[in-house]
C-alpha cells in the first residue's frame, strides 16, 4: 500500500531542511528531479508529524514514540547517504 500523497508538497521539503540545515540548498536543487530524494523527504516529514502527534497524546504511548523516533533517526540516515552517494556520482 503506497503512502498518502502530503497534501502541501512543499512541507516535507521544509521539514528535511530544517533538519539538514547544512545541505539544504543542495536538497532544494535536487528534490525536483530525485524522486528517491522527494521519497525520503515525504516519509521523514511523515515520521516527524506522527512522533509529534504522538508525543501530544494522552496517555502517552512511550513504545510508539520510541518506534517513530527510531524511524525518523533511520530516515534522516537515509537522506544523509543518499546526498553523499548523489554528490559522489557528480565528482565521478
């Protein structure tokens, strides 16, 4: 099952550069035609959304927070190694 479309395409792009703060004019350059990229970035924005949902929720579920922490940490790794393996092929 494919995850849901974001209904503002620009708020994943806006969550994973404030996360990457460092790289993110290069995120921004290259998240039109990297669709792997725009993926990350899609299902980073999704995990950070969810872990502040749930965070907010009453009684607090400390598995679910610990799950989608996990995930976001995973997913800002994957963003991480995808920029380095994109900027490696340039320079080759």
């Amino acid at each position: 099952m494919a995850m849901k479309e974001p209904r503002n395409r620009s708020l994943p792009l806006t969550t994973a550069m404030a996360r990457f703060v460092d790289v993110a004019d290069l995120i921004k350059s290259r998240i039109i035609a990297d669709e792997v990229l725009r993926d990350l970035c899609d299902d980073y924005h999704l995990a950070r959304e969810t872990l502040t949902n749930l965070k907010k929720e009453r009684p607090r579920r400390s598995d679910r927070i610990a799950e989608y922490s996990v995930l976001a940490a995973e997913i800002e790794d994957e963003i991480i190694k995808h920029l380095l393996g994109a900027r490696g092929q340039e320079r080759g």
